[in-house]
C-alpha cells in the first residue's frame, strides 16, 4: 500500500459552521427608507433574500444621508464612507 494511503489525513474544516452574511452594498442602501436601517427593513426591502446568518455591508458606492445601521458585520471602507456621512454604525451579535 502507497505510504499516502497508510498516513492519516491531518486538518480541520469549518465550512460547515462558518457564519455566512448577505451582502449589501452601500449604492442599495438608498433603496431603503428611514434613518435606522435594520436588517428587516433590508429584507422587506428585497435587498436580502434567502437564509443567511447575518448581514454585511460593502463598500461599493455612496451613501448621501446620515443613517444608523443595525448590521452584524461592515467592511472597513464602508465603515469610512458612512461615517463621513455622518451616520452610525451598530454591530449585532
């Protein structure tokens, strides 16, 4: 028998309970109304669909208005952008 086949294999995979987010870009965020968007207002705006263990803002485009945003997770640009528009940011657990 080859010696790859007689050793063990070694590692672990997480895959399987990695936490998985939605991603929203800031260009759609202007879809949604309100000055505290939370991750239902996001889905009732069809911004997020299916099942996902969170939501995470990208940076992709800009925001106009002041919001707060109630997200699990925000990219660093995005985190810049909203805040020199003067919004906030709060993380979910």
């Amino acid at each position: 028998m080859p010696l790859i086949r007689r050793l063990p294999r070694r590692g672990f995979n997480n895959a399987r309970f990695a936490t998985v987010y939605a991603p929203v870009n800031l260009r759609d965020l202007e879809k949604v109304p309100g000055d505290r968007i939370e991750p239902q207002a996001m889905r009732a705006a069809g911004l997020v669909k299916g099942h996902w263990d969170g939501v995470k803002i990208l940076g992709d485009g800009e925001i106009a208005r002041a919001v707060t945003l109630v997200v699990h997770a925000v990219s660093a640009a995005a985190r810049a952008k909203i805040e020199a528009a003067g919004g906030k940011i709060e993380i979910l657990s």
